[in-house]
C-alpha cells in the first residue's frame, strides 16, 4: 500500500511552486529549494555557472552581508549547505521551528536580491574558490576526473550531460559581471523554483509564512526548453584511458539508460544492483568473494531527465590481474544476465535493498523535503513519494531481463579505464 507522508502543493501568483509536509515528531523545520538550473542548462563557453552561483549565493544579497547567511542560521541552532547538480541546483536548511521566519527571510532574500551583492570583487573571490575546490576534489586527487570523462564518452558532444558540474575554469576566467548578471536573471525567480517545507508546522502557517517572504518577489518570465528526445544505447563500445597517478587499475564501465521516470530506468536500476549493487551481486560473489582478481565492484545509477539516464559499474582491480580479463568477465555476466534474468533471490534482494535505501531517506526530515522538490520540480509530482514503493514493487524478473537486454548490452558500453601503467595497456 502506499505511503502516506502529507503533502500540501500551493502555486503563489509570481509562480513559486511551494510543497509542505507537517511533521510534528521533533520542533525542527526544514526548508529546502531547487531552483530549475543545472549544468545541463548552461551552453558552450558559459561552463560552470551553475556551480558558481551555488558559491555566489552565500556571499551576501540586499539586506544580508558576505557569509551572514551561515551566521544566523548556524546561531539559531540550524545546519545548512547547498549543491548543483546537472538538472538542479539546491538550498536548505533545518533548524530549530522558531527559527523559520529567519531561513524563509534569508532565501527570500538571496533568492531575490542577490545580484545587489555580486561585484567584482566577490566574483574574482568564488572564482578563485571554484579553482581551488576543482584542483582539491578534481585534479590532485587519484580517480578525481574519472566521472568527468565518463560522461563525456558516454554522452555525445553538445549533449546537456557531457560536461560535468564543475564547468570549466576557462569559462570561469572568461566571465564578467555582467554575463553573472544576466545568467541569475535568466534563471533564478519564483517561477522557476520549488520551496519545499518538511516539519513542525501547519501547512497554513507555512504558506502564510511563504506568501510574506516570497509573495512579492517578481516573476522572471522563464520559459523552459522542452527536454530532448531520448538517446540510443550506444552503437558500439567506446573507450578512454588514462595511465598513470592512481593506487591500482579501476574501470568505469558506463551505459545510457532511460530517463528517470520511465518504467525501464526502474527496471535497468533493479538489474544494475542485481549485477553490482549488493554484496550478493553476482559480480561480487565472482570477481570479489570468488576468484579475488577484483578488490572491489559496485554498480549505481544516476536518473536524469533531459533524454538519458546514466548506468555505472565500478570495479577496482587486484594487483597483478589483467584489466582486460576482469572486462570480459563482466561482459559475460551481462550477457548472461540478459539472457535469464535475475533469480528470485538475487530479484528479492534488489528490491529489499531499493525499499530499504527509500524509506531510510524518506525517514530523515531533511531528505524528505529534498525527494519532495526533486519529485515536484522535475516531475510535477510530489506525491511521488508515496507511491514509488509501490510502482518498485511492480516490476516483474521478466522487465529486468528485458532492460538488462537493452540497455545493458556489451555492445553498448563505454569504458573508462584508469590505469597505473603496470600492465599492457589494449
């Protein structure tokens, strides 16, 4: 049966979509924001200014001074941080539930004054930051780019998902001001933003707490593009090594999938832990606990919106064995998975981990109010919540096979091989 978190969905007149869910367990409040802005967003020479306004935003607005917005939240008792993603970037924060007017007044106010802050000085100041944050999780560490060169060689060029989060630091180097200005303008207003409220207060007293913070902020007119039509699988293999700087060899093997609310993307995603994603996947139980030629294997998922979705194995190789044999031993896993599919217990076990995964987030006040925005700005769809167990559920061993057959195809892979330079490179 389906879940039964309340959920309350009012649109104010300037267009901010506004998502509450009362929980009155503990007296804490979350308020939690997507903004419709991502790096799939960006174009060609305007690189990570997704990721650049996420540092921007705590750098002061109109009525707030450079690093305030941590201040108060962090005196009040509250905890608070925000990240971008390819199709969103998010705020939020949880505090204390008398502390909510002071977070619904700070976002308010960056979300509608900033550009009252963003001067060259603070500009120079994030970019620099965004260099340093790039060379310290990116650059100087080993694996740092892995992920970037998977998409882009699992993502044609020009495609929204080729280029990662972080952008490029040429890009950066090259904007001004003005091209800062007009971007936040093109993006952040309240009709291209979900406020999501989770915790110790009525829905009315949430939307009239909204409406007063929120209500007289302008519409930016935004008019978003329709997303594109689904990619392919790819036609045949594709490949990116690197050798060299990493503790041991490590492949990335990568696949389009379908986007996130398709049927299929659920089902490739049961295959995908079936495969990798337990410590009972078969190719654990192979590769790890069976012959040891691999240290490690995982297998993850990532649900997109703009006409792909991602799938990913992940396999960290033993010394002294041939990257190439662990290859063509997953190969033959997926072949043969496509073939007969799950077994009951491996289709038992895919579910249960999924179920478990789902309710544990959903549990956490702040996790919730982030699944509610994500399901009401990329799906129109808070309610989501609730029934996704039950679509979960409804997947059959034989919708596995058929996703596994078809996305999951050895044909269709790329690989991203990152390699110490001890062995023969193919």
């Amino acid at each position: 049966m389906p879940l039964e978190y309340p959920v309350v969905r009012h649109t104010l007149p300037n267009g901010l979509q506004v998502v509450v869910s009362p929980d009155h367990s503990t007296p804490t409040v979350t308020v939690n924001l997507w903004v419709d802005v991502g790096s799939r967003h960006e174009v060609a020479g305007r690189t990570g200014f997704a990721h650049l306004f996420e540092h921007l935003m705590f750098q002061g607005s109109r009525n707030v001074a450079s690093g305030e917005h941590f201040s108060l939240i962090l005196g009040a008792g509250g905890r608070l941080n925000a990240t971008t993603w390819f199709d969103r970037t998010n705020y939020f924060e949880t505090v204390p539930t008398g502390a909510l007017d002071l977070a619904l007044w700070l976002e308010a106010d960056r979300h509608g004054h900033l550009l009252d802050a963003v001067t060259q000085t603070n500009l120079d100041n994030q970019r620099d930051v965004v260099k340093e944050e790039k060379r310290q999780r990116y650059d100087n560490v080993p694996y740092g780019n892995a992920m970037r060169d998977l998409y882009a060689t699992v993502f044609p060029e020009g495609h929204p998902y080729h280029h990662p989060t972080i952008g490029s630091m040429a890009d950066l180097d090259a904007a001004t001001v003005a091209d800062v200005h007009a971007f936040f303008r093109a993006h952040y207003g309240p009709d291209n933003t979900v406020l999501t409220i989770v915790g110790d207060i009525t829905p009315a007293e949430a939307l009239a707490k909204v409406e007063r913070y929120f209500g007289g902020l302008p519409a930016i007119g935004h008019q978003s593009r329709p997303t594109l039509a689904q990619l392919a699988p790819l036609e045949r293999p594709a490949r990116h090594t690197v050798v060299g700087a990493v503790p041991n060899d490590r492949l990335y093997v990568g696949f389009r999938l379908p986007v996130e609310r398709d049927p299929a993307f659920l089902a490739a995603a049961l295959a995908i832990e079936a495969l990798a994603g337990l410590s009972m996947s078969r190719m654990v139980r192979r590769l790890v606990r069976g012959d040891q030629s691999a240290t490690s294997v995982q297998g993850h998922t990532m649900g997109f919106v703009d006409g792909v979705s991602l799938g990913l194995l992940a396999v960290d190789v033993a010394d002294g064995v041939d990257p190439n044999a662990i290859e063509e031993a997953l190969l033959e896993e997926l072949r043969g998975f496509a073939a007969s599919g799950p077994t009951e217990v491996e289709m038992e076990a895919a579910l249960a981990g999924a179920e478990r995964g789902w309710l544990s987030d959903l549990a956490a006040q702040d996790q919730r109010a982030d699944a509610l925005s994500h399901q009401a700005l990329l799906h129109d769809d808070p309610d989501y919540v609730n029934r996704f167990l039950d679509e979960l559920g409804a997947v059959t061993p034989d919708e596995v096979r058929a996703a596994a057959d078809t996305w999951l195809a050895p044909g269709s892979r790329a690989v991203v091989a990152y390699l110490t330079g001890e062995e023969n490179v193919a």
